[in-house]
C-alpha cells in the first residue's frame, strides 16, 4: 500500500509529507517500508500567527476554532495532494494525518484528552483517498497520556539492536523510547525541545518567528548557571513516566517567569543555557535507562550546538547518531511513523504501544474518512507486526517550500 504521512509538530511552522509504499510480509511479523522522499510546506504567516494567538495560555472562541480547523485542513490537503502527485505519481491509496496538536490536558500526570486540528474531510477532497486522523484520542480513552504515540514505530525499529537501543524525538517537545533488553519498553517526553528555544528567539529579537538557525546565537553565548539551575527546578522532571507534556506548560510565559531574576542577560546567553535546558534534561532522562546507543531525529538534530551539548551530557560511551543511518531521514521520521500508523488502523491492528503509553492495552487508533471511491478495508492480519525494515536506499526530499519542519514533530 503506498501511504503519505503528514505531520506538524509544537513548532507550528510547517507541514511535512513523506510516502512510503508499505507490505507486510507474508508471515505478518515484519512491515517492510520503501521510503519515496518527502515535500514540506511552510504554514502561511496569517495562519500561524492566527495559531499563535489562539495556544495556550492565550483565550481564544469556538468561531476561532472553527477557522483554524479549516484553515489548517486545506495547508494538509494542498500538501498531500502535492505529496501524492510529486512523490507517488498519483497512486496514493491511503494518506494518515496527525493533525495539528492545539491542547493536550494533562493534569496530575493523568491525561484527559487532546485535541488536534485539521479537518480532514478536506484532505479527503483533495486526494480522493480515505484519510486516517484523530489518532491520540483512544489511547487516552483506553487510560493512556496519548504520546508518544511514535514510542510502536520506535520499538519496531530499534528490536534486535544490541545493548539498550533508545529512539530520541527532538521536536518543540523532545520524546524518547528505550527498549532495555531484559524489561518493558519505555517512552515519554523528556521536556521542552525547541519550544522555549523558539520562544527565546522571538521574545528577545523583537518578536522575529524564526529560530536559532545552527545554533549560531548559542554558540557565541555562555551558559548562565543560575538561570539554567531556576530552569531544572520545574517538578515536570521528577515525574515519574508515562508522562507528557507541551506548550501548555513550556510556553513563553513559562520563559518569562524564570527570567524575571535575572534582568538584561544578553539573549545570546539565555539561547546557549537554554539549549543547555534540553541537552540536560534528555540526558538525565535517558541515563537511568542505560541507554547505549540513542538514535535522533526531529528538527533539533540540525542544530549542531544543541548535538554537541547533548554529546557532552551523554556518558562517553553511549553512540549518538540519527534515524538517517536507518535509513529514515531525520527530518522525515515523525511523518514515515503516522504513514505506519495510518496503515495499521487500515488493517484493524492497533497502532499503541501500552507499556510507554500507560494504555489498558492495544487499542486500533485513529478515525476514517472516507475518499472517492467506496470504502473496502483490507482484510485484517493474524497478528501486528513485531519488526519495522526499511528497504533501499532513501531518495533525497523534494524540492521544499523551506526546509522541513523544524519539529517534523510530534510525540
């Protein structure tokens, strides 16, 4: 089955797309993954700023809602039917959208649903082939936090790799997933990827959306102590997983109470301790895991100061390297893993992994909606497949509007 993915994450700048052609084999135990590129496109400048304002912990209006779910729905639809022209030569038969992530109510370490926008009857529309969306809300339903939701496809791919393989998502929101070798799997987000990066960069560069590209503005700051010590305080950390988080909690405001002491730091110190923030934080959660080898992806692994900082909080002999040497590019990875959800709501299999979301069990996710063309559903396996392979060489992305989408994701 040839599927496109589409995925925005908590940076809210863009869309990503990326088709695979999908086959089970035939003893249902290992789903084989062609990669066929990737398109991205950025989010129109009224729309974000319209998404901009209407995030927590902004107030916003149903009439608001409503706009936004239709405005974001037609950017989907515009990208997979571009998706699907230039990257499937129109042969799509199925298109999985995770939609945009607006609020996830997390409280007391319980989640109580979440809500992602992008209507998809719209990208339905557009492409003429049935759409899988809305996959969070049964996991939640089934008692889960409804993220990582990626944590299914990581095990996939990380299964038979030596030591303690563990999968590393630096988004707005940084995720991993570790698979200790002689224990249930793992998986929660870590804290704050890029979020308070890019919050960083528009507050103190005179409201400027953009972020700190390479990591230019860190590299020449220093790593103010006191700051980063008043940062780590925040009790998210401690908490035990499953646990998610978002922009809920590590938004601009949250940037602006923990600068309030420290009054004229220069903005270039306040991106390289932030950055600090992250490398931090991902390492003290990986660390008691015993994690041997992290594997990367999401727009973070294109911030060299922000690698590097995380190579230095690592033990030494822990392997850093990205999803790129799978065979996934990095910035692609989030959308290839909801191309592998879509396929397996499809096919009646479900697509949660309990033990890292803190599900009651395996649940089927997602909503469909059908195409064109009469729904027929494909004829269920005997069992979920255990392994994840990824054939041929990947093909470079596409020509893109910008560069992917800093987060290419999602949790």
């Amino acid at each position: 089955m040839r599927v496109v993915g589409l995925m925005s994450g908590t940076s809210y700048d863009a869309v990503d797309a990326a088709a695979a052609d999908l086959t089970l084999d035939p003893d249902g135990a290992t789903l084989r993954l062609v990669p066929l590129g990737m398109v991205s496109a950025p989010y129109e400048d009224t729309l974000r700023a319209a998404l901009a304002a209407a995030l927590p912990p902004a107030a916003t209006t149903l009439a608001d809602v409503c706009r936004l779910d239709t405005r974001i729905g037609r950017a989907f639809a515009a990208l997979a039917a571009r998706a699907d022209r230039e990257l499937c030569g129109g042969r799509a038969e199925l298109v999985a959208s995770h939609g945009q992530t607006v609020y996830h109510w997390a409280d007391a370490g319980q989640v109580h649903g979440t809500l992602q926008l992008g209507s998809p009857a719209w990208i339905a529309e557009a492409t003429g082939c049935p759409v899988v969306s809305d996959f969070r809300p049964r996991d939640v339903a089934a008692g889960g936090q409804g993220a990582p939701l990626v944590s299914l496809i990581d095990l996939m791919l990380l299964r038979g790799r030596p030591g303690t393989p563990a999968a590393l998502n630096i988004g707005g929101i940084a995720n991993l997933t570790a698979l200790p070798p002689d224990g249930p799997p793992v998986a929660f987000d870590t804290g704050p990827g890029n979020a308070l990066l890019d919050a960083a960069v528009r507050d103190l560069t005179d409201g400027r959306p953009g972020y700190d590209e390479d990591g230019a503005l860190a590299a020449a700051g220093r790593v103010h102590h006191p700051l980063l010590h008043r940062l780590l305080a925040e009790p998210y950390y401690r908490l035990p997983a499953p646990k998610t988080t978002g922009k809920e909690l590590f938004h601009p405001g949250h940037l602006r109470t923990a600068l309030a002491p420290f009054p004229g730091l220069p903005p270039r110190d306040v991106l390289a301790t932030l950055t600090r923030l992250t490398a931090r934080t991902v390492a003290d959660a990986l660390r008691p895991l015993g994690a041997t080898e992290v594997i990367a992806s999401g727009g973070g692994t294109r911030n060299p100061v922000l690698m590097a900082m995380l190579r230095e909080e690592l033990p030494p002999d822990t392997a850093l390297l990205t999803s790129d040497a799978l065979g996934l590019l990095a910035a692609a990875k989030e959308a290839y893993a909801f191309a592998v959800l879509g396929f397996l709501t499809l096919h009646g299999l479900p697509g949660n992994a309990p033990d890292c979301t803190g599900a009651r069990g395996p649940r089927v996710l997602g909503s469909l909606t059908p195409g064109r063309r009469p729904l027929r559903l494909p004829p269920a396996p005997a069992r979920p497949p255990h392994a994840l392979t990824i054939a041929d060489a990947l093909p470079p992305a596409r020509d893109t509007d910008v560069a992917p989408g800093r987060d290419a994701a999602a949790r």
